[in-house]
C-alpha cells in the first residue's frame, strides 16, 4: 500500500506540471517585426497599414524599405495605398472640407508565426485589383545572427561579393553570407548586374555589421530610374533619369 506522504508528494507534483504546462500554453510568442516594400510607380500618396488605434502610415515612396513595425505572430495586417485627395470643391467651405487623403485597400498581410522578422514585397499586378505579395521570412535558422542576405528583384543576374566571396543570384532568388567583418565591424559589399557585355556595379561600399545583427540587402529595378527622388530642377537640368536597378537595404536584430 502506498504511504500517505507518498500519495501528498504525488499530488503536489501534479498541481505544480499542471501550472507549469498552463503557465506555458498561456504564454504568446514574441511579436514579429514586419518591414514592406513597394513595387509601384502608379501616382499615390504612400502607403497605410491598419492598426488597431487606427491607421500608420509606413511608407511615402515606392522603393523604400518601410521603417519596422511589431505585429502579433499569425495575425493579419491590411495595407491601403494614399490616393491624391480630391480637388476643392469651390461650393464648399475650405475650412469644413476633410483633407484626409482616400484609401484604398490592396493586400492583407499574413504575419508568419515562427519568425523574428519578415520582409513583404508587394507589387500591382496586371489588373488594379490584383497585387501579389511576396514574404521573404526571416528566421534564424536559415538566416542567422551575423549574416547579410541578398535578394536579387531585378531583371537581370547579379553578382555579389562580400569580402572577396563571390556568389552569383539570378532573378527571384537570394543569397545568405556570414563574412567575418574587421575589427572595427566592417564587410566590403560589392554588386554588379549582368549585361550584354561586361558587368555593371550597382553597389560598392563598406557595410558595418555589429555582433548580433543581420543586414538585408535588395536589389530593385525602377523603370523610371528612380525619379521620385530628383527634384524638378535636377530633371530639367539633367533630363529625365533612366531606368536602373537600385540598392536598398536595412538592418536588424533578432
């Protein structure tokens, strides 16, 4: 027969697995940090994603890695393109007018669960009421602390070299590397496109990279070579820019 202080011992153990095992199902997992990005040159006023207080406004520009934002793994995030807002109506009194710009909603964002951080790469697609979304997911299994990861969304092969190790990403594709950066935390980054008949840098730079981070770089093609970003001096002056594949790139940290 089993002793009475063996059978009180029993069912301590028992209370106790049963508010452990509770204590850890009740447990959520971290939030993830989520970044976008814009394929689109159609006019727009930026872009919205909306949250519970509201709407936030992550991005003014298309090609531009949007600043991080956390969001609940598994949940879903609605992104909304600014539209110019409407001319004045003169009947109206401008004071009374809403000078909130339209929105119109083009892609849900399913947050991945078993990450730290996710890139979304959203595009238009050959109708306004198609997008295609692209999650590149960023966990640390398959891309670690200490890494830079290349993903190459332009229309032609490119080569990368970090630190003198070469890899070559076609279209579509990406690349991790762990380089061993200097003691002052420096890597070279060097990235050419494929052409007709040589190669071409697209980016030539030092890139820091402090212990327990990881960089992402992109590499983008902007059909009108990125003409947001001169002023309307700069194109009368110089011309209209051509279209050409740009670096982008951000850091984070696990």
């Amino acid at each position: 027969m089993l002793s009475f202080r063996f059978l009180f011992s029993l069912s301590i153990l028992c209370l106790l697995t049963t508010k452990v095992t509770a204590q850890t199902s009740d447990k959520s997992p971290p939030p993830v940090q989520v970044r976008m990005l814009f394929l689109d040159e159609s006019q727009g006023q930026g872009y919205s994603v909306k949250l519970e207080e509201g709407f936030q406004k992550v991005s003014s520009y298309p090609y531009a890695i949007s600043n991080m934002i956390l969001r609940p793994a598994g949940s879903e995030l609605e992104v909304y393109k600014n539209l110019p807002p409407p001319p004045p109506n003169p009947q109206q009194n401008i004071r009374n007018q809403d000078t909130e710009s339209p929105r119109v909603k083009i892609a849900t964002l399913k947050v991945p669960d078993k990450t730290t951080s996710v890139l979304a790469v959203i595009r238009p697609g050959d109708s306004k009421a198609d997008t295609h979304v692209a999650l590149y997911n960023s966990d640390l299994q398959h891309y670690p602390e200490n890494a830079i990861r290349i993903i190459n969304l332009g229309l032609t092969p490119i080569a990368a070299s970090i630190n003198d190790k070469v890899k070559k990403i076609a279209p579509g594709n990406l690349a991790v590397f762990t380089p061993n950066p200097d003691p002052k935390n420096r890597v070279v980054v060097q990235v050419a496109q494929q052409g007709k008949d040589n190669w071409k840098y697209i980016y030539d730079s030092v890139q820091v990279l402090k212990p327990g981070n990881r960089v992402t770089g992109v590499v983008v093609f902007s059909p009108s070579g990125m003409r947001h970003t001169y002023t309307a001096l700069e194109i009368q002056e110089f011309g209209e820019p051509k279209p050409r594949h740009q670096w982008l790139s951000y850091i984070d940290t696990p």
